[in-house]
C-alpha cells in the first residue's frame, strides 16, 4: 500500500501522490473498485465489479477518506500536472 490523497472533481475522483503523481478515476466502476481495493467497502469474492451490487455500502462511502492505496494505482498515476490541467 502507497500513501494517497483523493479528492472529488465533479463526478470523477483525483488520487494523488506525495511524488507528484495523479490519477483520474472517471467511472463508478473503475471507482468502486478502487473502493475495494483500498479496503473502504468489502465485497464478496465473486463480485463481479458492479457498483450497485456492493448496495448501500457504495451509496454511503466517501472516497476521500481514502489514505493509502494498491501501489498499481501509483504505477497506472502520471507524471506530475498531468491531471491539474484538466478543465473546470
């Protein structure tokens, strides 16, 4: 696990590191998986990867509270201002 920052940007989450590196997780999916991951919701080995299948669980998480996550997060992460340059 990596130490991370996530914050909402509209409807998609940034997850940055310490290096300067940031991530765009754009669909609920890529975010509930994320969530999963990170060990912020708990799902059922054979989760099919269907945010509405983790029930309210999903509803109620809040992805900021999110403090370290899977290093291949920071191996998918580009290089730094990549994601501060993103419109609005």
């Amino acid at each position: 696990m990596i130490k991370c920052d996530v914050t909402y940007h509209h409807t998609a989450i940034i997850v940055r590191f310490d290096d300067g590196k940031s991530l765009l997780l754009q669909s609920d999916n890529d975010q509930a998986s994320f969530a999963v991951q990170c060990g912020l919701i708990k799902a059922d080995r054979d989760w099919d990867g269907c945010p509405i299948k983790l029930g309210q669980a999903w509803i109620d998480c809040d992805l900021e509270y999110i403090e370290e996550c899977p290093e291949v997060y920071h191996d998918m992460a580009d290089a730094e201002n990549e994601v501060e340059n993103i419109p609005g």
